[in-house]
C-alpha cells in the first residue's frame, strides 16, 4: 500500500468510532463529541486539537512517574528488541528476578514474595486464589469464605466484584462468588465532613469485622480484603486507629488480611506504600498500575515468607501453585517497571508527595465555598470534591464538571458525584495552584 493510501485509510478508521466499545464510558455521548488524547509528556496530554491538558489524575491513578519519562521509554524500546516474550511456566528471564528482588526489597519484610500479574483486578484475584490456597495448604481447608466491605472497588474480575461493595455491579452482574460477606464502609459524612487527612471519628468500623466473624465462625473465614484508601469509590480515608484493629483482629482470628494497593502503591500518600504510610503489615498486598507508571499493563501480588513457605513442601517437581497467566512477569513490563523504579529513585518520587501533601491539601480545601461543594477529602496526593447531587439526576453534575474542566485544559476524573485527583507525583506546586485554579472556576461555572 502507498504511503498516501495507508494514511487516508488510518484516518477512515479514526473517524469510525463505532468499532470500539469503550469502557466505563457513556459511548453514545463520548462518540458525539469525542475527546481524543494523540501525545503526553510529563504533565501533559496534548489533544487532537492541538491542546494541552493538566493530568490531575495520573491518566487512571497509574502514571505516578508522569509520562513519557525517558528512562521508562528507553527501556522498553531495548527490551522489545532484545527479549520479546519468555514463556512465564518453568521458563524464566532474568530481569522478572531483578524486579521480584527490588521490589521486595522496598516492602517490609516479612512481605518477600512477589507473584507477577498484567492488571489491578488479575493482582485481586491472585490474592483471594493464594489466600484461599493458602488455607488449605496448612489444614485450614474450612476457612473457603473472604469478607471486603461496602464501597470497596477490587476490579471487575469476578473474585474482585464480589468482595467489592459496589451496587452497580450487583445490579448489572447478578450473582457473584457465594461465600462472601461484606463489612460496612468507613464513610460518615456526618461527622467527617471537611476532614484534612485521616478522619478523627470512626475507628470503631472495624468492629464491623467482629460481627461478620461471629455470623459465621472465624473458622469458615480465609481472609479479609480492603483498599487502604478507598480510590475508585469516591476517595474514602480510613479513619484513625482502623486498619490497626482492622489488623488485630485478623491475627487474633487467624483470618488473612490482604491490602488492595493498587492506587496506594507507588507514591501516592508520600511512602512507597500504604504498609509503610499506615505501619500496618498484611499478608498480601495487590498492586498495578503505578508499578510501570501506566506503561505496560503490570501487577504484582506480594505474600509473607509465612504464606510462600506453605506451598513449598510437596515434590520439588510439583508445580507448588496452580495459577499464572501467559503474560506474568512479560519481558517488557518487567523492563518498564525496571525504568520506572529508577525514575522513582533518582528523582525522590515515592516520598514526594510527603513534601507536597500539605500544599495540595491547603489547595484542595480552598474549594469549601464553590457551589454544591459537601464534602472535601485528602491524603498524600490524592483527593476529593464532593458535589451535591442534582435531585433525580445523579452523576449529571459531577460530569458536567468533568466535561467543562476538559475544555478548561485540566484532566479530572469523577466516580458518582464525587471529583477524584491523584496527579502524577512530579506536579509542581504552581501545577497544583493551575489545577485548583482551574476546577474552581469550572465548579462556579457549571449547573
Ligand atoms: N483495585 C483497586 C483498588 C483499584 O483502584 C483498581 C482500579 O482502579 C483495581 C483493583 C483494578 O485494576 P485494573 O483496572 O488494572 O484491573
């Protein structure tokens, strides 16, 4: 095909938006007037129209490094060219042992094991698979049930939907895995409303677990998952004292507790993980998207000494754990997240947002007086604007909000009527005033 020809039929298919099913997207109204990112660079995406737009949410929480970064670049155009792919099963390469280490290098110990995975929700899954396998390993084969909690978001595979607390997925999906039960969130506006960093009231949720415990016998129960900082669902902080009776309970019952960092890894409350900035140790933890900074598509499950000594007993030639993916542990993911804990390290990145939080904090809350303004909420660099609901047209306000801000040159994501920021870890705070700035005038503009 001729170069001219080969461009005109690459524009046909650009202007045909009917092929791709897009996810979480209004298609209908994303296909009218769509919005189309062609480049980023550090802060910025720049739009088909020429535009430059702020990213005040890392892309989807994930490119914490921010975009474009050279040493990530660099090392996955070498990596591409050089090792392609290596078959994950009984097969190995060596940079999946050199990010295995480096990695669990940077989690207290004893969390020195790490299961490599391509998303957030495949990282949800391994964790309830190892728990429950786990269970079972050491004559615990009672214990089949797993508990999460209201407004938790685990992805949307079918183990991470249903220990998720998410309505619409109830009412979308229908039944889910049985064995499930769920505490009570942590949210409660009516004493928390306007809190700077973690809530003061409401440590006493966690005696929500108890309740579950004694419904069902701590004997039936494999283990219990929940996001440090609820992202997905609308930025919901734990209260003080939490998630250490959330973890008191769990060794007391000997119930497992599995951290959902997916958002939390990787920088984004100012320690490398939500273990360190909270000093509560699970048993397993997920994490993804800030692993590459968004890159390639990354996960990793990390386990105890405790939990990956359990299986290595059988026949050294068994096969200790029945699960994997054709993708775990990709030669160019391993090279991109390679690239992306150097950027980290060189530039001071996983604790960075410690030294910013109290700005953006100071910025965020500036917002109290903006119409329909009911809640603010932050920790680290992460955030939420809170709007009050259009009555009878839920959602409609916040997108408004999102859809005006787009124009306005900032990127802003809404869940519900609830604005969520998490920018990349390398916003500079005459970034953070542009973002604030900017979000002010879209909420004093919009209906
Ligand atoms: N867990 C949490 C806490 C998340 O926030 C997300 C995504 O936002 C996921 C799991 C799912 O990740 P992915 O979309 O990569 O499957």
């Amino acid at each position: 095909m001729s170069a001219p020809a080969s461009a005109a039929s690459s524009q046909a298919a650009t202007n045909n938006l009917e092929a791709f099913w897009m996810p979480f997207t209004a298609n209908r109204q994303f296909k009218q007037a769509p919005r189309m990112f062609v480049s980023a660079k550090d802060m910025h995406y720049t739009t088909s129209d020429g535009r430059q737009v702020l990213d005040g949410t890392a892309g989807l929480w994930c490119c914490n490094a921010g975009h474009s970064r050279p040493k990530v670049v660099e090392a996955v155009q070498q990596q591409v060219a050089q090792l392609d792919y290596a078959p994950a099963f009984q097969m190995g390469h060596p940079k999946a042992f050199e990010l295995a280490a480096r990695l669990a290098a940077m989690m207290p110990s004893p969390l020195d094991h790490v299961f490599f995975t391509n998303s957030g929700s495949e990282s949800v899954d391994t964790a309830l698979k190892i728990a429950l396998a786990y269970q079972r390993a050491i004559g615990q084969g009672t214990r089949t049930r797993l508990i999460g909690r209201e407004r938790g978001y685990h992805g949307v595979g079918f183990g991470g939907i249903s220990v998720g607390g998410i309505v619409n997925n109830r009412k979308h999906f229908g039944s889910m895995l049985t064995g499930v039960d769920h505490m009570r969130h942590t949210h409660d506006p009516d004493r928390n409303a306007f809190s700077r960093g973690m809530p003061e009231s409401g440590a006493e949720y966690a005696e929500d677990l108890i309740r579950i415990i004694q419904l069902h016998d701590p004997s039936t129960i494999a283990a219990v998952i929940v996001e440090p900082v609820a992202g997905s669902t609308g930025v919901l902080i734990p209260p003080k004292g939490y998630l250490e009776r959330l973890r008191e309970i769990c060794t007391q019952h000997g119930i497992l507790l599995i951290f959902d960092e997916v958002i939390t890894g990787f920088g984004r409350l100012g320690s490398p993980f939500a273990v360190d900035h909270f000093g509560v140790t699970p048993d397993l933890v997920t994490t993804a998207k800030g692993l590459t900074s968004g890159v390639v598509p990354m996960g990793a499950v990390f386990c105890t000494s405790d939990i990956y000594q359990a299986f290595m007993d059988g026949p050294a030639h068994m096969i200790e754990l029945f699960h994997g993916y054709t993708y775990s542990a990709h030669p160019v993911a391993c090279a991109a997240a390679l690239g992306t804990l150097d950027t980290y390290e060189d530039e001071g990145l996983l604790t960075r947002a410690a030294d910013l939080a109290g700005y953006w904090e100071d910025g965020l809350h500036s917002l109290k007086d903006c119409p329909n303004v009911i809640d603010i909420r932050n920790l680290g660099l992460i955030g939420a604007v809170e709007l009050d609901p259009i009555a009878g047209e839920p959602t409609k306000r916040a997108f408004s909000a999102f859809l005006k801000s787009y124009d306005d040159g900032i990127l802003i994501r809404t869940t519900g009527d609830i604005i969520a920021l998490s920018p990349p870890l390398i916003i500079t705070k005459g970034q953070i005033d542009e973002l604030f700035g900017k979000l002010r005038t879209v909420l004093e503009t919009i209906d």
